[in-house]
C-alpha cells in the first residue's frame, strides 16, 4: 500500500463552487457549520477527526461535504483521503488541510415551569441515557448512497423562534448549546420530510418529547421534537413532503413548536446551510 503525504490547504470560496452541475449545501466552515471541499476524483473515502464523511460527485467534480461541531474551535484541521481508480491495484492515501474559522453565537434565556425538564431526578436518569444512546445510534449511521438529497425545504410552515447554536441559559444554569432551529407553529401544524429519507427512530423522550429521525444518506441525519403525534414508523421509506407527525409542546418546551436538527458525520449543523438558496 502506497501512502502520498501531500499536505495542501484549501481556500474555498463562493466563486470556487459557481461552476458545480448538482446540488450542494452551503460553504460555511465554522463551528456548527459545513466546510464543502474540492477533492479529488478518485477519492473513495474522506475522514475527519476519524469519522467518515459525506462524498458528492459528478462526472466532472467531487466534494468532501464535512460537518463542524460547535465545539469544534477554530484553526486548521486535516481531512484524511483515500483514492482508488479502476486501474489501481492499491489505495492510496493523501491529506487536505481546511481551515475553520470563528463564530459567536447570542445568548438566549429561557424560563422551564417543569423543573425536573432542566434537573432531572435521580430516578429519570436511566431513561435519559437509554434514550440517547438511541439516538447517538442512530447519529452515527452511515449508509453508503450514491448521492443523497442535499437540498432540503423547510419541513413545517411558521417563523423560526430560536436559531441555531445559541448559548442556552436555562432556569439561569449554563447548558448545552441550542443545536437545532425552532420554527413556532400551532398544535397539530403538518410537519413533513425536507427530503428522501429513511426513518431509523420514533419515540417519545424524556427532553424532546415525541421525536423522530430519519437518516439521508452518508451520515446526513435530521430530527423533529416536541410533536404532538407521530405518523411514521422505523423503517418506512419517506419522499419529499411526505408527512412525518404534527407540532406540538412535548418533553422540555416553554410552548408548541418544532425543533428541527441536523446532522453531518455526528456534528450538529445548522439546517438553513441545506435549504436551497432560491426558497
């Protein structure tokens, strides 16, 4: 096996994308943000921080699509490639360099009437663990599909009352960042799939209430919460627009909404980087 250790940095811009034949979300390389980078063709896998990550093509052009986590701090990172052609006989194996650059996201403070939403009992522990170590399963699938749906819509109708990543203060305690957007909307409001999707979780937990996640493709996974029903089930096959369940204000709410996440290689993003431009 061969091994290249070429080291290049990229400097990714609008006008570097203006030529690309297919769809792509947006470059924004931060913490909470997508770096998009140009690799190249015979590229089969990409690796960052020893997670594999998502892969678009076309015939002419392909690009390491990376999730950033918000707490990812800024600077240079490596994404780890590996190249096969049809005439190769071995991987070969080369590194890019990208830069992450800072962000600062607002503080937002809320007010929880159900205490035990913000600290739990004892006795609720067991539940909370179980339900995120389904979820993290969940987070962290990876099905090989070709090209999967890049280019989302907004899954319900209704303005977005808290954006992504702010800095949550809860009943005045520190708490993890807000990792979804929330679009405010009545109870029983339609919520439908943003794109094609498979759904690999349905529940009712103890934070996010009523939730489902449905998994795109090449470790693209986006979650809806607080729903007031439910109308799929794991492992239905959904299309766009396909309906999913209904707003409403369970699990950890302070009122009926839609808390809606995304995520890339297991790093929460911001969903607006994947809804089309022309929206």
């Amino acid at each position: 096996m061969k091994f290249l250790t070429k080291l290049a940095v990229v400097a990714a811009t609008t006008a570097l994308f203006s030529a690309q034949l297919f769809a792509l979300p947006q470059h924004n390389p931060v913490p909470g943000g997508i770096a998009v980078i140009p690799v190249p063709l015979s590229t089969s896998t990409a690796l960052f921080e020893n997670r594999q990550v998502m892969l678009l093509s076309s015939q002419k052009e392909k690009y390491a699509v990376v999730g950033i986590s918000l707490k990812t701090r800024p600077g240079d990172y490596p994404l780890e490639l590996t190249h096969k052609t049809a005439s190769d006989t071995d991987e070969h194996q080369s590194k890019l360099s990208f830069k992450v650059g800072a962000k600062e996201y607002r503080v937002q403070r809320l007010t929880i009437e159900n205490k035990r939403k913000v600290n739990p009992y004892k006795e609720d522990m067991d539940r909370i663990i179980r339900e995120r170590n389904e979820m993290n399963k969940a987070f962290k699938s990876f099905e090989n599909l070709a090209q999967p749906a890049v280019d989302f819509v907004l899954p319900a109708e209704g303005p977005i009352s808290s954006p992504f990543g702010l800095k949550r203060i809860l009943n005045d305690q520190p708490r993890n960042p807000h990792s979804g957007l929330d679009i405010a909307a009545p109870t029983g409001t339609p919520i439908h799939a943003p794109a094609a999707g498979r759904v690999t979780a349905v529940g009712n937990y103890f934070f996010n209430g009523n939730t489902v996640l449905l998994d795109h493709g090449q470790g693209l996974i986006s979650m809806y919460c607080h729903m007031s029903e439910t109308t799929v089930a794991v492992g239905d096959r959904l299309s766009p627009g396909d309906l999913i369940g209904k707003v409403g204000k369970t699990g950890r709410v302070t009122g009926p909404h839609l808390h809606w996440s995304v995520s890339l290689n297991n790093a929460r993003v911001d969903p607006n980087l994947f809804i089309s431009e022309q929206q």
